[in-house]
C-alpha cells in the first residue's frame, strides 16, 4: 500500500474564477493523487485546495502550482476578509493510510526547502514540522499579515526557515506544515453585525476561555449579507461539532439571533459526523443505525445545517 495523506494548500484567490481554474491547473488529472475539490470564496478572497493521494506524487505538481500562486496574485492589490501572508498562504501535510507524521514533517521540509529556493519565497514552517520555538501556532507566525511581515520577517527572532528574510514582493510568505486532521467549520448568524459574531467567538475559542482545541473568529459575508463565526476544529474527537454548534445557539440566543446553517470548508472524517448524529439521535430517543455515506450526508444536512455538504466532502469517500 502506498502512503495516503491530505494536502490541503490555501491561496489567496477566490474572486477571479480564470485565475482560479489557472492556478490549480497543474493539480488536475494527475497519477498518484486526487484533486478533491477546490473551494473559492468571494468574501474570503482565498480558496482553499484539497488533494488527498501519495505524498511523492504531490510534490512537483505542488511546485508547479505554488509558481503559478506566485505569478499570478499580487498580494500588494489583495485584499479579504481571511487573515493571511502570501499569496500561498498555507500548505498542511495531513497523515491519512500507512504513513505517520514523521514521515509527513519529513515531506513538509522537502516542500518548503523547494519552495523557498526555487521560487524565492521565504517559508515558515508550522504545525508538527515547526523546528523553533513559538512557531508551532499559525496564526502566531501569521499575525501582522502580508502588510506586517514586510518589517516583522526582518526581526532575528522571525527570520523564515527557508530563504532570506525579506519578504517576496507579490507573494510574502509561505506556511509549510504537517499537523493531524482539523475541521475548518463555519457557523452562520443571521445578522449582519460583527459585534455579536466577535462576542460568540470569543466564547468559545480557547485563546479567550473557551473549548481548548478551538480557533475562531468573526467574518461578514458580503455576497451572503451577514455574519458567521469561523473557526478551526483542532481536535475533533475532543471537541465534536454538535457541541460547538449547540454552543453558538446558545450563546446567540441572548443577542435574539438565529443560527441559520453551517459549513465544512474541505474535508471531514467520517467519524466525527457519525458522532454528532448520534448526539441528536440520542436527543431524540432514537438509536443511530447502520449509515450509507449518502443518509450520512442526508442527516448532517438536516442535524447539523450543514450547506453545500456531500458525499465528496467525507474523507472516507476517497480512501475506500
């Protein structure tokens, strides 16, 4: 059997659709892997990637698509509601099947040694492929964004740990991780005020006293007219998503608003769906058979309010 992992790169992108269709071209129909799905967001300006196969046959096609990024976004024009350091945001090398993380820190550093020298773009490694301290967090490396780096990368003690410490002029810098499965998951509020989705975020990422192995913040949707709370599952087995979206309900009734759906951006392991159904079997007083993916995807649409959810979305679907 050869290695399974998920790669789930992140560029800052996600208005001009020929753009878009140009840059994830090298990803397309190649041996080795899948091209799962590639999801733009207008309001994010940032689409995010998802490729799941053998690791080795990623990784020149991942060159070629990271130059593409760097030719053809300039980070000085972009602008979104994502926090984000270049125009290649993040690369995550995720274990799946017969391969460890080890093995995925070793392919991550491969990654962004490549990364950095032949196409001059100074990398941060993050996640279990860190190798100093207090870059293990993204979103530490990641504070002060494009505009901030151009000083911060400068400083000793930020110095990238591939390439020189200056900043590419379209493309700033890179995250290359490895880290286990986490669940990009967001929460829509009906309102459009940022002050109530700030106030649910802070109740219930870690950071601020909440559920430990949660990132989340605030965003207003433009093209959908109002706000969510978007956050990153770090842990799903500890955190299962039926408590946090019950959490946000609850937190969301004292400013009277309604949770009106929700979201998985990329991926999310079968398990982790399987146990919030059984949550809200439970609640029901019912006993959760036996599912097909396709009556997975039917409850967690309807359980969890999950939008633009399908079989696609379930890992499982494309390692069986």
């Amino acid at each position: 059997m050869k290695p399974i992992v998920q790669c789930v790169p992140n560029f800052s992108e996600g208005r001009d659709t020929e753009k878009i269709e140009a840059i994830v071209a090298p990803l397309k129909d190649q041996a080795g892997f899948k091209l799962v799905s590639y999801e733009p967001d207008k309001d994010y300006n940032r689409t995010v990637v998802t490729l799941i196969g053998d690791p080795e046959a990623m990784k020149e096609p991942l060159y070629l698509f990271t130059k593409n990024v760097r030719d053809m976004i300039d980070m000085e024009e972009q602008s979104g509601e994502h926090p984000r350091m270049g125009a290649l945001d993040v690369l995550p090398f995720i274990p799946i099947a017969d391969i460890d993380m080890d093995a995925c820190v070793n392919i991550a550093h491969e990654v962004g040694k490549t990364i950095a020298e032949r196409l001059d773009i100074p990398v941060y490694m993050y996640g279990e492929a860190h190798v100093k301290k207090g870059r293990k967090s993204l979103p530490k490396i990641r504070k002060g964004e494009f505009e901030g780096m151009k000083e911060k990368i400068k400083e000793p003690e930020w110095h990238p740990d591939y390439g020189k410490p200056a900043i590419h002029p379209k493309a700033g810098v890179s995250g290359v991780g490895a880290r286990l499965p986490l669940i990009a998951y967001n929460i829509d509020l009906a309102t459009d005020d940022i002050e109530i989705a700030k106030k649910i975020a802070r109740a219930i990422r870690g950071s601020s006293g909440g559920f430990k192995h949660i990132q989340a913040g605030p965003v207003f949707l433009k093209e959908r007219n109002h706000v969510q709370v978007t956050m990153n599952i770090l842990n799903y087995k500890q955190n299962p998503i039926y408590r946090i979206l019950e959490t946000v309900k609850m937190e969301a009734r004292r400013f009277h608003v309604e949770v009106t759906g929700s979201e998985i951006v990329g991926l999310v392991p079968l398990d982790t769906v399987k146990r919030s159904l059984k949550y809200y079997a439970d609640v029901r007083g019912d006993t959760l058979p036996e599912l097909d993916l396709e009556t997975v995807v039917q409850r967690a649409n309807a359980d969890l309010l999950f939008r633009d959810f399908a079989v696609e979305k379930i890992i499982e679907a494309h390692t069986e």
